[in-house]
C-alpha cells in the first residue's frame, strides 16, 4: 500500500487521540502507509480547528478526548464537509458506533487495531464520503438527499450480490451509467431495483471492474 500511495497523490491526515503513546503509533502505522499525517491534535476543540486550517483528506478522531469529544467534533467536521472522519472506538464503546455514524462518521476502527485493520477503514472512508459528494451535488433538498442515498445503497448491494462488484465497483458503475444515459443516479438506481439486476448492469460490469 504504501508503493501504491506514494506512487499516487498522498492523501493527507489530521489525528486526534489524547494519549500520546496511541498517537504516536497510528502516526507511525500512517506514515508507513504511505499516507501524509499533516497535524496531530489532543482534543476534539483543537481538532475541529486544526481541520478548518488544514483542509486534510481524512480525519481520524478518538471517541473518549477532552474540551470537545470525537463524536461532537465529528459532527462539526462532517457536518461542514471538511473531510470524510474516522472514529477511534475501544470495545467497551461499541454501543456508541451508531452516535458516531449519526455524528457523520464515515468508519470506525475498536481499539486495539493492527496496521491491517487501518488502511480498509480509510479507503472504505473515502470511498462513502466521495459518494456522499456526488450525491449531494446532484440532489439539492435533504429530505430527496436522504432518499436517494437510501435508493443507490439498495441498487448498490444488489449489484455487489448478484454481479460481485465491490462497493466502489457498483456506485461508479451507477454513477457513469448516470452519465452516459443522461440520467440522475436515482433513477438508474430505480430501474436496476424495478428490473431486479436485469442484463442492463451485468453489460457494464465487466467495464467498471476494468476501469477500476
């Protein structure tokens, strides 16, 4: 991952974790990753803020942290489309893992995580909030936003069921038949629900796995 990061643009991450020593390690873990860790924070407050400055492409923030928690700081960076967040969880907080997707959090990791648990949460990060992105761009009121997200993750897990594409696979696959048709991601993601993943995906699918 980390050739494949280097070899691409690095994507750039803000941490916030109150003990120094767990910091430290996601730091290390990140960096030899091959991802750029562009500010480090011990609060939520300080968090939020360095987030406003830095503009990076990915927050990581710990549930448990002083003058502002994760989930509240969460919420301020997600709420205003800073960047996508990852939530730092110990197994004890499991029962907050829903508050956290509430607050916009993108993906979670329960403490203690290995390296390999930390690069599928960011990329699954991403992947969400640069959906989210192209949803919101198409659809202006939030109660039609809701619904169309609602509508696309149907239609995106019965492609990933009936033809193997990965969650990504799927909604480019929506999204550029959405272009080539002249259509909104919704209502193609209407028609694969009413055509039960008819042939019309199945042609495709091979084109989106290549592309990806």
């Amino acid at each position: 991952m980390a050739e494949t990061q280097a070899g691409a643009e690095r994507r750039r991450v803000l941490i916030a974790e109150d003990e120094a020593l767990i910091r430290l390690d996601l730091a290390e873990m990140l960096v030899e990753e091959g991802y750029d860790v562009v500010g480090e924070a011990g609060d939520g407050e300080a968090a939020v803020r360095m987030a406003e400055e830095l503009k990076p492409d990915l927050v990581i923030l710990d549930i448990k942290m002083p003058i502002m928690d994760g989930l509240a700081a969460a919420e301020r960076i997600a709420g205003g489309r800073i960047a996508p967040v990852i939530i730092l969880t110990a197994f004890s907080q499991r029962d907050l893992v829903e508050r956290a997707r509430a607050a916009g959090a993108m993906a979670y990791l329960v403490k203690p995580f290995q390296k390999s648990d930390l690069v599928p949460a960011i990329e699954v990060a991403l992947s969400r909030y640069s959906e989210i992105a192209a949803l919101e761009s198409e659809v202006a009121g939030l109660t039609d936003r809701l619904e169309t997200r609602k509508v696309v993750e149907r239609a995106k897990g019965a492609l990933m069921t009936t033809y193997g594409m990965t969650e990504p696979q799927s909604f480019k696959w929506i999204q550029r038949t959405a272009m080539d048709h002249r259509m909104t991601m919704r209502e193609v993601a209407e028609r694969i629900l009413a055509e039960g993943t008819g042939q019309t995906p199945a042609a495709g699918a091979g084109e989106t796995t290549g592309a990806s």
